[in-house]
C-alpha cells in the first residue's frame, strides 16, 4: 500500500534558496523516496569533471565558481545558523552540490546529516555518532577519531571543496600519497 503519512522529510529543507527543494515524499513497503526539484545543470562534480564523451558539458569559468562557493556557503550558513534545529551537513562534496538552470548552486543528499541542538547559535554544538559516514578526503579527520559531529566539520568539507574546485584536483586523486593530500598540495 502506497503511503506518504509513514515517512516525512525534515521541514528545514523546504524553501531555502540555496538547498534542494522537496517535491514529495513516498512510503512504499521497504521503499521511501524523496522527489526533488530538478536541476538541469547537474551536479557540481559533473560540471568539474565531465566525461569525455559529453561535449554539452562546458568548464566552469573562475566567476562561476566563485559563484558556487558563495551559493553553498549561503546554504550552509542557513543550516548551521538560522535552522532550529541546527543541521550538520556530514558529507558536503561536489557531488552533493546540484546546479539549478540558472547554475544557482543546490546543497543537496541529507541522508547522513545530523540535528543538534544549541540554546543559540552562536554555540558549536556537537552530537555523537556511533557510525559516522562520509566521503573519504571530505570529511574532518575528527569524525574517524571519537565519532564527534560538529559545524567545524562541514567548513573543513566546505574548504576541501573549495581547494579541489580552485585546483580541480579530486582529494582522492592518485597523486596523493602517503601523507600528502590535497590541503598540503
């Protein structure tokens, strides 16, 4: 039986300008679904590494990715400080950034997003996980040790995102090694 009553998105997503937009919400047996609005731009990482085959796909100029940058600080800002309560994005990479048909950047995938809750906020509240998730190379090096979930670690994500969109180099790129990694570089 088909059902939207069983599973709700979380209301903070609705109508930000710099968030992906919910449509509507399915249950179905061993099924829920999100429907998001589309963005006929694609992802950000798309847009930073397109396939050889897809010519449609133009490079994004350094204005457009200042752009972007500002987009999804915009979009971070409003779940760290004026969302009640207060969402940590946890895996905030380029992939997770849609770009809108007026390449307005989306943040999107908050399926591992934590809430915590702060009396205001300019606090940093923090929560504990027992398993964590993330993208490897995005994610704060604190949440491997501790499990401990924070705003700190989206603006670590939000600054390897940055690095990677300047350089165009993927922090899991082969040419790091050992210990050298993409904020080192």
């Amino acid at each position: 039986k088909f059902s939207t009553r069983q599973f709700r998105p979380p209301n903070f997503i609705f109508e930000r300008r710099n968030l992906t937009r919910i449509i509507s919400a399915f249950s179905y047996p061993g099924l829920m679904g999100l429907v998001l609005q589309f963005a006929s731009n694609g992802s950000l990482e798309k847009r930073l590494y397109p396939d050889r085959d897809d010519q449609k796909i133009r490079e994004l100029g350094l204005s457009e990715r200042l752009k972007i940058a500002i987009d999804v600080a915009h979009g971070m800002e409003y779940l760290h400080h004026d969302c009640s309560p207060q969402v940590v994005h946890c895996d905030l990479k380029p992939g997770n950034v849609l770009l809108d048909s007026d390449m307005t950047a989306l943040v999107t995938d908050f399926g591992i997003s934590r809430l915590t809750t702060a009396p205001n906020s300019r606090d940093l509240p923090s929560t504990t996980t027992i398993a964590l998730k993330g993208s490897i190379g995005y994610i704060a090096l604190e949440y491997g040790v501790g499990g401990i979930v924070s705003i700190k670690g989206d603006v670590y994500s939000y600054g390897i995102m940055i690095l990677e969109m300047v350089t165009r180099k993927r922090p899991s790129d082969d040419m790091f090694v050992g210990d050298m990694n993409l904020p080192k570089w």
